[in-house]
C-alpha cells in the first residue's frame, strides 16, 4: 500500500517466483479495497534482472555497499555517517616526535589502510580491557627484535584509573610507560643504570662511569582507541606533558591548539594528572637540567581559566566556529587563550564581571532573546542574522563561541545550520558532522529545531544556484527514527 516494491536475488528462478506471489498479494489487496469502493494508489512489482556491477556502474548513488563490502557513503547511514566523521576528525596526527594519536585503523573507514597496514611500529590501545605493563616496551627499547609486524599493546581507557584509589604502582607504570615511549620514538638504547660497586674490603663505594646511551632505529608510535580521543586522553596527555615538559595546563590548551587535537578529559584524568604533574615534569628530557625548586614552580602552575574549568574545552566543529555551553561562556580568559574572539548567546546570557563586556567589545557579542528549548519558540527567522554574526568573525580572523545553556539544542542547531550552508550537506549529513565533534556530549535539537533545520535544507538547495527541483537525502520519519536509534544506547530508563 505504501510503496513499489522491487524483488532481485542471484537464483533467478526463486527471485521470479517472489516477485510473482508479491504481486499477487499487491492484486489481492487492491481488489478487496475497491470491492469496498476505496481506492488505493497504484504500485508495482518489479523484477531485477541485472547484474550487481550494472548498479556500480550505471547507479553509483542507490549503491550502499559495493562489490568490495565497503560502504560507499553515498546512501545515508547515521552509524556509518558518524563513524566517518568521527574518525576524519580524529584522523592520526603526530603530537610529537614519532607518536601519533588517532583512532583505531579501520579499513572500512579508510580503505588505504588496506595497504598501509605497516606504517607503525608499535600500536597502543586504549581500553577498558587494557592493561599498564611497560615492561615490554623497555624489552623492546633495550634490544628485542620486532620482527616485519607492528607490536600490538593495550593501555587503560581515560577515566578508568579514579581518585583517590589509584596506587603508587599505577602512578610509576603511567611514568615508565611515557619514559620507554619517549626512548622508542627517539631510538635511544639505555644503558644499564649506574651502580654502586665496593673495593676488595667492601667499604668504599664506587661507582661505574657513566655510559653514554646507544642509538638504535627510531619507532613510529600509535596512541589510538575507537573514537580517538575517548579512552585515549589519559595517555595522550601524560605522555605530550612528559615529552614537552610543559605544565598540565598548557600541554591541555596546546595539544588543543598547536596540535590541533579535539579531546575530551575526565575529571578523574584531570585530577591524576594534577597529582603526578611533579614527576612528569621533574623526570621530562626537557628539564634534566632544572632544579628541584624550578619544577615545583612550574607544576603549581595555575593559570586563571583552569580555575573555572568544568572539565571540558567548548567543542570545536570549525577553526571559525566552536560550540559550548554557559560555563564556557562565563570563561572569558580560556576564550581568549583559545583565540575565539565573539560570543553568540542563543537563548543565554553570559555573567560577566563589571568591565568585561566593555573589554571584550559589545560588537563581539550577539544575544538572541526569547528563545528557549521549549518546542514553541522557532529559531529560523534568526539564522541569516546568526551566520552573518558568524562569518563577520571568520573575516575577522577570529573564532565564534556558539553557546546556549548546555550546548545541545539551540546553539548546536545554529552550528547545524551552519555548516550545511558552508559545506553544501543535507541535514542528516551535517548532524552527524556536528555530533561527532560535540565529542562526549550528545547534541540533541528540539524536534521543532530538527523539522526547522529540514526545512532550511530545501531552502539552501532551492537557493540561486539551485535548478529550482529539490529532493531531500532522507524524509523526516526516516531521520527521526534513526537519530532515536542513535540514541538510544545513551538513555536511561525512566521509571
């Protein structure tokens, strides 16, 4: 009743016999309605007779997985599309040298992977099943050969080691863990470490000369977990913290900014790091040279905007373009840090201390009032005035905080809107892009916002540069019933 419907399968025979019952059964339904006096649209049964690689080569577009059992892409699936996005931006970056962090190769994410298979040496994985065990990279770094294949190591996930539980041997295999990775990465063979020996009456200490260390081939090094920042961030911060020897603070903004990696730490990582911050410093290449007391000042450090950290960067979605909630917001000295220079306040007015407003610069701040996540209040007729406010930043070589009051409805339905105007991509598309970089918060648009954003997509696609025809990717139960699904794993169970 609701659809033509299409019958193909590799025995041709059985397919025809289906196709034939189907259509019977389509007859049967349309007589019995028209014996009432009801009249039904009419639909057909078709038979596919064509082979797969006439659908690859003559319909690309209606191809969801090809030959290969790859997913092209380019039929619509919100897992898939999440996924893609997800790991495009996340994709493996060196942090520093010779150690990568990223998410774990995929090949049905990337097919280059395929045959590039080698390109680490050793691969570290960060998981709720992994394990602290730095004992096989110092047997790697002090001589055991690794054969043609990468080594495959497993690490804790982030926030799986709490305070104040952790104990002193977690705290020295996270240490021996970023030593040994640091020896590995820079090809240095330790020498044995020094002794103290006796003389013949076995009362005068002496000491061997020290050796300088060996040099062997350098290891190319990967930190990765599913998502690539998730269960990662531990390590990944440890280890850019040791390796640069700078404070937790500015490793945390400078692996942001510099390095240009979206993460997300848990208030427990955060935490474990203050508490070892003294030894990461204190046993850093960088700061062999440094006094007890200049590695104390540096670790106290304490600059303004952690203070008022709620334990998360606001979310980068674009280098112009970055959305957060209030906190962020109210933070005005982390905003500055992370060179965004205006504020959208959807809905939401930050609290800003006397003199603030007028330092930062009224022109810099946009309010759109009235407004609130209630499914009556519409956001369209707002969207020009928004992306204009958005755009003026981007000529002004300066980033926009997008926020409302959590940062997943309103204000993550102007970014939505944003980056389908930008980038050309349908609804579905450009929330997945969105969610993905909202990192561990889940964006959640109203459903009117949803229905709006629907709506703003035909309007892009019948714009002046369209042909004035306009077919959206998916309809709007097809989106509602897969973003339910998406969320699904996330919600509780209301009693």
């Amino acid at each position: 009743m609701v659809s033509d419907i299409i019958v193909y399968g590799e025995d041709g025979v059985e397919a025809q016999r289906l196709a034939k019952e189907v259509a019977a059964a389509q007859q049967a339904w349309r007589d019995a309605h028209e014996e009432k006096g009801q009249e039904l649209p009419q639909y057909n049964t078709f038979l596919c007779t064509s082979p797969f690689n006439e659908f690859e080569e003559r319909h690309p577009d209606i191809v969801a997985t090809d030959s290969r059992g790859q997913m092209t892409g380019r039929v619509m699936d919100f897992f898939h599309q999440e996924r893609l996005e997800m790991c495009t931006m996340t994709k493996a970056s060196e942090i520093h040298h010779n150690v990568w962090l990223g998410p774990t190769p995929d090949p049905a994410i990337d097919p280059s992977l395929l045959e590039s298979d080698e390109q680490f040496d050793i691969l570290i994985e960060c998981s709720d099943l992994g394990r602290l065990n730095a004992a096989i990279l110092q047997a790697i770094a002090e001589g055991t050969n690794l054969g043609e294949r990468p080594v495959y190591l497993g690490f804790p996930s982030s926030g799986s080691i709490m305070p104040p539980t952790w104990s002193q041997a977690e705290a020295d295999g996270i240490m021996e863990t970023c030593k040994w990775l640091y020896n590995l990465a820079h090809g240095i063979v330790p020498c044995a470490s020094s002794t103290l020996d006796t003389d013949v009456e076995g009362d005068s200490p002496m000491p061997f000369p020290a050796v300088e260390p060996m040099k062997s081939r350098e290891k190319k090094i990967l930190i990765h977990c599913t998502d690539g920042y998730t269960e990662s961030t531990l390590l990944g911060l440890a280890y850019f913290t040791y390796a640069t020897g700078l404070p937790v603070p500015t490793a945390w903004l400078d692996l942001h900014m510099s390095k240009h990696r979206n993460f997300f730490a848990y208030p427990s990582d955060v935490a474990l790091l203050a508490s070892i911050a003294p030894r990461l410093l204190s046993e850093s290449p960088v700061h062999v040279d440094k006094s007890l007391s200049e590695i104390t000042e540096l670790a106290k450090e304490e600059p303004e905007w952690i203070k008022n950290m709620d334990g998360s960067l606001p979310s980068r979605v674009t280098d112009y373009m970055y959305l957060g909630n209030l906190g962020h917001a109210n933070n005005v000295d982390l905003l500055k840090q992370m060179g965004i220079g205006q504020i959208l306040s959807v809905g939401e007015t930050a609290t800003w201390k006397d003199g603030e407003l007028d330092s930062w610069g009224k022109d810099n701040v946009m309010v759109i009032h009235r407004v609130q996540d209630n499914g009556v209040d519409p956001l369209t007729a707002q969207f020009e005035r928004c992306l204009q406010f958005i755009d003026r930043g981007k000529a002004n070589k300066t980033a926009t905080l997008v926020h409302c009051r959590v940062g997943v409805s309103r204000s993550a339905t102007i970014c939505i809107a944003e980056i389908m105007r930008s980038m050309g991509l349908s609804f579905p598309r450009a929330y997945c892009f969105v969610r993905a970089r909202r990192l561990n918060v889940i964006i959640q648009p109203h459903l009117r916002f949803s229905y709006e954003l629907l709506k703003w997509e035909e309007k892009l696609r019948r714009g002046p540069h369209g042909d004035g025809r306009f077919k959206r990717e998916l309809e709007w139960a097809d989106i509602s019933r897969e973003v339910a699904a998406m969320n699904k794993p996330y919600a509780r169970n209301a009693r």
